[in-house]
C-alpha cells in the first residue's frame, strides 16, 4: 500500500510540472516573461518599467511617468500628427507630371524606447517614420519634370554648363561655403575639353546630368534619331570625365529648354527624366547681383528648380540666393534628392504638414512643433 501511494504522489507531482511547463510555453508564445513581475528589469524587451527622472520630451515633462502612460500618450500623439503621403501625378498646365512626396508617421516603438532609455535629466525628440506614395515618377515614364513636389521644403539649383569655366572653381568655393550641393547638366563637348572640372563637381558631391552632346545642334529641327545619337553621345562624356557609370547620368536639360515630341521620345528610349525649370536667373543677361538675387529668394517656393549658369553675376549673388533661401527654410539639394519623394539624406523631414495638428495635451498646446522635432535636432 505504501509503495501505490507514494507511486500515486510521483504521477500527481509529475503531472502538475508538466501542466506548469505547458502553461510557460503558452504564456512564453503569447509574449509574456516571469521578468514582468520584477519591477526593477520592465517588461521581456528589457526596457525599463518607468521614464527617468527629469526627462523631456520636447517641451513636455515626462520624467517618472510609468511605461504605461508613455505608451497610451504616444499613441494619442500618433493619432494627433499623422501626415499623409501624397502621390505622383499628370501636370496638365506643362503635360508634365509632378513627383509624389511620402507621409510621415509618428514611429510609436522607437519612440517609446528613446523615451524609456534615456538617461536622467535629458531630453528626448521623437522618431518618425516615412510613409511612402502609391505612385511615384516611375509610374509617369516619358513626362518631363517643371518643379519637384510643393510639400517638400527644398530646391535644386540647375546648372548648364557649355561654357563658363573660368567661374566654376568660384562657383565650387561659393557652394561649398553655403554647404549647397546641385546638379550641373553640361554638354558633352565641354566635358572632353574639361574632365577635370567634371571630375572635380563629382568629387564635390555634386550630382551630374546631360546637356546633350553639342548646344549648337538645332533640336527643334532633329527627328528622334538624331536626338538620341547627341544625348547618348554627351551622357558617355560626362559619365566618362567624372568616372561614374553612365547609368547615373539620369537627367536631361536640352538648350533653350526646346521641347518637341522627338526630344521626349528621345529621353524616353535613352531612359533619362527631361527637367525643365520654374524658375529662371536670367544671369546670362548679366543682372545685378543683388537684384538677381532678391528676385529668387523672393519669388522661390518649395519644390522648384532654379536655372543658372557659371556667370560673374552667379558667382557673387550665390553667397546672398542660398543664406536668403536658408532663411525661408528651402534647404538647396541636388535634383535626384529634391524629386525622391522620401525624405532628405541627411534624415530630416523636408515637408509643409497639410495643416496644423491638433492639440494632444494641454500643456503642449503651442509647443507642438518642439515634439516635432527630428531625433538629433532641437
């Protein structure tokens, strides 16, 4: 009888760890760790269980706040400041298309881990997330290109080059010292007679397309063919003096801006953009700088490309055209960068949100655009 029962105790003890093992497993599938009930490690993710003392969050004071509180008021703020992406579409005043820009989400786990692993009297910026479009430029193969998305708060400076070198290396300094990079177009015959400026514009992190071949062909007179002989012809030169391969070349600026049906049919099967411009210098009429200058910050808005040549007149009105658009909060990048519709390189939102937000607190009522702010950034 001793024996049976305690064979019986053996099987009931054995029994009850394995529904204690199964029940772990379940709850382990489901996510959940014994480490929750120790206040001191947080949850499984190994986050901590409440937010340092004297932290900030933009102008909001959430130190002590449980992982709870953060969670539930992110998630409110999410709800609060999504913007929605917008996409590419026809331009039918320049039969052109205009590209699509990506939304932004306010981005809830990194955000919540910023919050909770930062450390005592600190203050945290919020991480967001883009939200691509649907549609994009590659959707509108063969449509030219006038200005870049007017949500994106940015321009490019359009560059043709078939003459002008002496003004590059100031042109070069001039960029440099306003922390600009753009997109220069030269024609390929000015290429082979000057690598070493193509070279150097490449090395400067410039970015480069085509200007045709020779700007002393008459384009409006070219059929198809003969236009796609000079485009090729001038992308091989380009790409050959700067040393990239000449599917980087992605870009076509014709002379004079002529637009006829062979010149888009001839950028279609060479598989480049046509780009004209929304917004001319003028500079090869040799205005005064200063007036050039005020013209274009004054008259420039998000998204448009600005046309100008290597010019005395260029050169100095450069320094007061790129502080004067930094004060308007344009940043100036290159061509490739302003028609992505993702945000800069760089990782800072470049948009105009559609509207303001609504208020999620109180207390950050008027001081939404510091919750705002990009990590790294006040």
């Amino acid at each position: 009888m001793a024996g049976t029962g305690s064979a019986r105790y053996r099987w009931r003890r054995a029994g009850a760890w394995l529904l204690l093992v199964a029940a772990a497993v379940a709850l382990g599938r489901a996510g959940w760790s014994p480490a929750r009930l120790l206040p001191w490690t947080g949850r499984a993710d190994g986050l901590p269980a409440r937010v340092a003392p004297g932290v900030w969050v933009g102008p909001v004071p959430a130190g002590g706040w449980p992982r709870d509180r953060v969670q539930v008021w992110l998630e409110a703020l999410a709800r609060q400041t999504g913007m929605p992406p917008e996409d590419a579409r026809f331009d039918p005043a320049n039969r052109a298309v205009i590209p699509g820009v990506a939304g932004l989400e306010l981005d809830v786990p990194a955000s919540l881990e910023a919050i909770l692993r930062a450390p005592r009297d600190s203050r945290v910026a919020l991480r967001f997330r883009a939200v691509p479009p649907r549609q994009d430029l590659d959707d509108f193969p063969g449509h030219p290109v006038y200005h870049g998305n007017r949500r994106k708060q940015a321009v490019t400076f359009l560059v043709n080059v078939a003459w002008g070198e002496e003004f590059l290396p100031a042109m070069f300094a001039a960029l440099e010292k306003g922390g600009a990079r753009v997109t220069f177009f030269p024609t390929g015959r000015w290429a082979q007679g000057h690598p070493d400026l193509v070279a150097e514009m490449a090395r400067r992190g410039h970015e480069l397309g085509s200007h045709g071949f020779s700007d002393t062909l008459d384009l409006e007179r070219q059929p198809a063919a003969g236009v796609l002989a000079d485009l090729r012809r001038g992308v091989e030169a380009v790409a050959r003096a700067a040393g990239l391969d000449p599917a980087a070349v992605r870009f076509y600026s014709t002379h004079r801006g002529v637009r006829t049906a062979a010149v888009e049919q001839a950028a279609a099967e060479a598989g480049v953009r046509l780009i004209y411009w929304s917004l001319d210098t003028v500079d090869w009429t040799k205005p005064a700088p200063a007036a050039m200058a005020r013209r274009i910050v004054t008259g420039a808005r998000p998204g448009d490309l600005i046309l100008m040549h290597p010019t005395a007149v260029t050169v100095e009105a450069l320094p007061a055209m790129i502080r004067g658009l930094r004060q308007r909060g344009l940043a100036i990048v290159p061509l490739g960068q302003l028609l992505s519709p993702l945000p800069g390189d760089d990782g800072q939102p470049a948009f105009r949100p559609l509207g303001p937000a609504g208020p999620v607190l109180a207390a950050t009522r008027g001081a939404l655009g510091a919750v705002l702010a990009p990590a790294g950034h006040p």
